[in-house]
C-alpha cells in the first residue's frame, strides 16, 4: 500500500526501479514473517529489543548526568528532560550508525 503511495505521489516514475522496489518489499515481507512466525525470529527480535532497552538506560543515565533531578520519575514526567533527550540520542546514534555502515552496503551495489 505504501509503495504504490509513493508511486502515485511520485514526480518522476520513470526514475524508480521498479525490481529494486519489489526485492526490498519482497525481503521486508520475509523479515517480518520469520521474526513473528518463527520460534528462532521471535529470539533473535527479543534479542534486539533488549538491545534497543539497553541503550536507551544509557540514553537515560546520560540524561540524568546532564540534567540532574528534572530527570527523575519522582519529579513527575516532565517531556522536555525525559523523553525529548532519549529520542534525540537514539537519532544521532542512528545517524553515527548509518554513516558507520552504510556507504559500505550502498558500494556494493555500483
């Protein structure tokens, strides 16, 4: 559905590689189907959530260096110093992350 949005929305679709477009959904589809149908996927997607947790404590003991109390539960959720900094730090490890790997994945296919 998303994909023929795009294709409708799009300027230029002639500039859209339409094989490209079908092997990723193609792979999506199979991601999806081994992650939450499988006993093996459901593992290894236990495994990454328990990543993502990891790094978003990290995310939060940064944030309570930084900004002392205002950060604590106990001061009542306050959006500014408890959930802004953590999306802000798993973006810009995102980014790190994609610059760090990326250009290799996109080089391979030229």
């Amino acid at each position: 559905m998303l994909l023929a949005v795009a294709i409708f929305f799009s300027e230029n679709r002639q500039a859209i590689h339409r094989s490209g477009a079908v092997k990723t959904l193609l792979l999506q589809i199979a991601i999806a189907i081994f992650a939450l149908v499988t006993p093996i996927g459901t593992t290894v997607l236990n495994v990454m959530k328990q990543g993502v947790e990891k790094g978003i404590d990290y995310g939060r003991v940064g944030i309570e260096y930084v900004f002392g109390t205002l950060a604590l539960a106990e001061n009542g959720f306050i959006l500014a110093f408890q959930v802004f900094p953590i999306i802000i730090f798993i973006a810009a490890l995102f980014s790190v992350l994609f610059y760090q790997f990326c250009p290799l994945a996109l080089a391979s296919d030229h």
